[in-house]
C-alpha cells in the first residue's frame, strides 16, 4: 500500500540558510532529535548518507537529487529498521516573507496492518526534525 506523509513548517530563518544545512547532506544529528550520529559517504548525487537513532538502529540513504534552483532534495532510504519496501523522501524550501517554509514528504510502500503507526511515527519524526532545523539555524549553526 504506498502511503504518502507531509509535514510543512514555517521557521524563523531565511531559505538560503536552510537550504544550506539541508543540502550539505550530513549533520542531522546536530537538529533531528532522533538521530544520534550521521556520517556521509561521497559528495552530492549517488552520496550514502549513513544514521544511527538514539536506539542503536541504523538508516541508510541514497541522495537522488539536489536541486539548488529548486531548493528541493531527495532520497532513497536504502536501509531502515521501519516495515517499509519503498521509501523516497523529499525536502523542499520556499520563502515565506523572509522566513522559510519546509515541506518534507515520504512516499512509502508499507502492509495495511503497519500503516497508523508508521504514519504516525514519522509524522511525528518530521516534526520534530524541522523543528529541530529552526532551532539550531535560530542558535546560529551553519
């Protein structure tokens, strides 16, 4: 069953800053607050983005795209302990009056029985994560 989750934010940065972090592929253990550490192997497309969560499981990505005119950035998770066969997330970053809006989208191919938790945890993950993005921008990382 391919379901599809979207969490939008608006945060208090400008969409160049965001942009940066988010293009620079690594550092999500610096704002997404379930990711403990996040290493990268390679540069730009085809780079293997590789995360541990707090609970010791491990998250491999395959970066598909990174589009600077578009501000748009996607990926394949390749590995994860989640009940999923597809998993292709996007991130876009628009401006919204100086500030930034982010948009982060999965599509996932995931069994019926599995769906509302799923749903519900990465939702809640995403959340989170731009969330933690606007802190660490608003502290002055990057």
């Amino acid at each position: 069953m391919i379901e599809c989750v979207n969490v939008t934010k608006t945060i208090s940065v400008g969409s160049d800053k965001a942009w940066a972090a988010i293009s620079a592929i690594g550092g999500l253990d610096q704002w997404f607050p379930i990711i403990a550490e996040c290493c990268v192997n390679g540069d730009g497309v085809g780079a293997v983005r590789i995360m541990k969560l707090a609970d010791g499981s491990e998250i491999n990505d395959r970066i598909e795209e990174i589009n600077d005119a578009e501000k748009r950035f996607r990926y394949t998770r390749t590995a994860c302990p989640f009940p999923v066969s597809r998993y292709l997330g996007t991130v876009e970053v628009g401006d919204d009056n100086g500030k930034t809006q982010v948009s982060w989208t999965i599509e996932m191919d995931v069994a019926a029985q599995d769906r509302d938790d799923l749903v519900a945890l990465i939702t809640g993950a995403l959340s989170d994560g731009i969330d933690g993005l606007g802190r660490y921008l608003m502290a002055g990382s990057l």
